[in-house]
C-alpha cells in the first residue's frame, strides 16, 4: 500500500489488534476487547482474518517453510480465531518445533523485557513522560523503559529503543545523580539534555548530548570487552559496544534526536543499519537480502509516518529492488 493514499481504519485497526494478538500481548480483558470488536462488524472479522494469514504467512517466509493446507476451521465466523486460541500449535512432532520457532520469532524479546517495565511504546509512538522528581524523558518508538530511584542514585533503564532525557538537576533539594543504564553502557548527566539509543544487539548503543555535558562508562561483562570512559560535552555524539569500544559519530545530536519531530536521519549508515532503524516505524518484516547489499552506505532523510517510501528510496540508491508481500518487504 503507498503511505501517501488513505488508510482503511477497520484495516488499521485490525492490523493493530492482529500484532498484539500475535506478539501475546493481550491480556484476558484486551482478548474480550478483540473479540467484541470482531462480531460488531462481519467487515472486522473478514480483515483480521486475512491479515492475521498474512501474518502467518510472513512467518513461514521467514523460517524458509511452506505451510501445509490449513485444516477445516471450527463453525462461525469466528472459528478461524477460537482454533487459533485454543489450539496455538496443533501441529505435532516436528511440525510442532517449526511452529514453536516460528512463535519465538514472532513473539521477540521486545515484549518479554516489556514485562513489568513501567513505560513502553509501540511502532512509531512518541511519549512524553516526567518522573517524580520533576526529570522529564521523551521516549521514542519501540522503546521500553524502569525507574529504579533509590536513596543514593536516580536510575532509569533503558533495555530497548531510545529517549531523549532532561533531569532535574543535581542540588540541594536532589543531591542523587542521574544515571541512565543500559545492557552496554551507564551515562550520568551532569545538569543536561541528552539522548540514549540502545541498538539492536541490546549491549550496544549511541549517546548524543544536545546541552551540557555526560560521563559514559561502559558496561564489561567478559574479558574481550573493551572497557572505556568518556566524559561529552555538548554537540558530541558516540556510537557504544563491548567490542568497539567509544567511537565518535558523524550525526550530530539534533540528527539523532530528529524522531521527535517525524523525521530519521541516516548518515552513511549500512544499508541493513537504516532499514533496521526504520523498521522501528513499521510492523511486519522489513529485510535485506545479501551481504554485499547490506555492507552498502547509504545517506537519507526520512519521514516516520511515510516509511515504506523512504524504504524504497533507500533501494533506488542501492540500485536494489523491492519486493513487498503481506506483512513483509523485501530489498534485494
């Protein structure tokens, strides 16, 4: 579907519910909820079925496997979605471990560590959010977030995604610092605003300091890490891991923190680097298909809510194509 033209709502809605459902992340009240919204329109249960086919089918594209032909679904129209309930994985012996696989896949650790966390965001949502103590943090898309103050250190983690943070500063009245933890790295502000992004392999990450200044220490947890410290004044921005150590970037800190205002800046990025990030603002599969492909720089300036565009954009430089299937598009 080109972004530019208008968006079904039923199919907006059903695509929502559908990934939720997918991804296990209805409670019993919110599977009330989907079921009622289903029988309130036949039209409401005809589109999730097929995306929720779509999705399935997106799956068994991943895993490289061709589904057999779907048995007969219970009576009514809503058998297709009770079989699912009830009988997850009816499929036995081997076909069972696919389906189990397929299930880890389509359930990723996104979720998992979003259990008990205290705020978490979904694709392309931006929340606003001030703490306690009057510190306020923006959190970007598919980002989840803990707030661990106690008497001596204001702590929040950051397991997935990114934010843009504004602690209230360090005095008489709040004498904690305020430090920002991540499964690679620990970054104490020193009376600023800056932004924290946690990567896709979890451990590593990028700080970019838009006013003052902050102290990063990275997190060692084996002895091939590397061990580091910096301190960053304002305008400097770094890119964080256990084997790369502290490398400067060339985005300054706006560019990175340009979500905020709709936009993606990619500067010579890989190309499975920028169709990773943007991938953020999207749901389904969105992949590269080729080493030399992947390795490719590319440069670009893209809108979240036009995502699929930039992604073909992105191909036209690689001189790539582009293959899109229901839930997922391909670059190869």
């Amino acid at each position: 579907m080109n972004p530019s033209e208008p968006v079904d709502p039923i199919e907006r809605k059903a695509a929502d519910w559908v990934m939720k459902h997918r991804q296990g992340r209805l409670g019993p009240a919110e599977q009330a909820a989907y079921r009622r919204w289903l029988e309130a329109d036949p039209r409401h249960a005809a589109v999730a079925q097929r995306l929720d086919r779509a999705w399935q089918a997106s799956a068994a594209l991943r895993q490289g496997y061709v589904r057999p032909p779907r048995p007969a679904r219970a009576a009514g129209p809503l058998g297709w979605l009770h079989a699912v309930w009830q009988r997850p994985w009816a499929c036995g012996g081997a076909l069972g471990g696919l389906a189990m696989a397929c299930w880890l896949w389509l359930a990723p650790p996104f979720w998992v560590q979003g259990l008990g966390a205290d705020y978490q965001t979904g694709y392309g949502e931006v929340r606003h959010v001030t703490l306690g103590d009057g510190s306020k943090l923006v959190l970007g898309s598919r980002s989840i977030l803990s707030v661990a103050y106690d008497g001596q250190r204001r702590t929040v983690r950051l397991t997935r995604g990114e934010a843009v943070f504004s602690p209230s500063p360090v005095g008489e009245t709040e004498p904690r610092p305020f430090t920002v933890s991540t499964p690679g790295a620990n970054i104490t502000a020193r009376g600023t605003r800056y932004l924290v992004a946690v990567d896709k392999d979890d451990r590593s990450g990028w700080v970019g300091v838009l006013q003052h200044s902050v102290e990063i220490n990275l997190v060692s947890r084996g002895l091939d890490d590397a061990s580091a410290s910096a301190v960053l004044q304002q305008g400097d921005s770094l890119y964080f891991g256990p084997h790369t150590g502290l490398k400067p970037l060339e985005q300054s800190p706006e560019e990175l923190a340009s979500w905020q205002e709709g936009r993606v800046v990619l500067r010579q990025q890989t190309l499975a680097q920028a169709v990773e990030q943007l991938g953020r603002y999207r749901t389904g599969l969105t992949l590269v298909r080729g080493e030399a492909l992947r390795r490719l720089p590319v440069t670009a300036v893209a809108r979240v809510d036009h995502v699929d565009d930039a992604l073909k954009q992105l191909a036209r430089q690689a001189h790539a194509r582009v293959l899109e299937v229901p839930g997922a598009l391909l670059i190869y």
